[in-house]
C-alpha cells in the first residue's frame, strides 16, 4: 500500500502515544538524523535514538498532539516530502502534568521502508 506523507506522521505519533518504541524506531531510517525535542544532543544512529526514546517514553501519560491547521506538507523530489507544523507533548514531571508546543520538521522518503530520514522538533520559545 502507497503510504501519504503524513500517514508516517500520524503513525509516529500513534506510537508515541501507546509507547510502542519497536514501532516508532521502525519509521527511522539507519541513517536517520533527530534533533530532539528534551535533548540538546544532535542524535545521529539508530542506538542514541531509541535511547531517547526510552527515556521520554519512561514519563507518566507522556502524549503528542498535532495542532491540525498549522501542518504543511511540501512535496521536494520523486517521493521525498518535508513535513512541518506544531505539536503539544504532555507529561507529568513531579506530579504535575506539564504542556510544552514544539515545531517540527521532517524529510520522508516514501521509497524507503523506514522513511524518516530527518527529524527535527523544539520547544517553541516565550514571545518577548
């Protein structure tokens, strides 16, 4: 089945969400690049991510949520896509459920079997 863009993306986040790590590293390719929301780490193998993952993972009711409008979806060559937009992690942190908007960017290749080959997401900073 020809997958869309942001099927990868709604399944990243399916994943985040049920904390299902195996299928979350399976949407990154081997030679995936993340620069991570809660690290200030550029994470450039397959091991440093899904440590990450592991740790973020470990939060009480972590979730992620798209802002819906704020997604664009620019086609860049053959079947390679740029995704970007804004979403919402939620966790609790010392028993209190915490809220914190990100950005993100990521480069798909819709040919590969693990397609997210770029992954960038960060807090969005206070306004001054």
């Amino acid at each position: 089945m020809i997958k869309k863009p942001g099927d990868i993306l709604n399944e990243w986040m399916l994943a985040v969400n049920n904390g299902d790590i195996e299928s979350l590293l399976a949407l990154y390719n081997e030679k995936a690049i993340l620069i991570p929301t809660f690290s200030n780490r550029l994470l450039s193998n397959s091991e440093q991510i899904r440590e990450y993952f592991e740790k973020l993972g470990s939060r009480e009711e972590l979730s992620v949520a798209l802002h819906e409008k704020t997604l664009t979806i620019q086609p860049i060559k053959n079947d390679i896509y740029a995704l970007c937009g804004i979403y919402c992690w939620r966790f609790i942190l010392d028993g209190e459920l915490l809220s914190f908007e990100a950005r993100f960017s990521y480069v798909v290749d819709l040919a590969l079997s693990k397609p997210i080959i770029q992954h960038h997401s960060s807090q969005i900073p206070r306004m001054l």
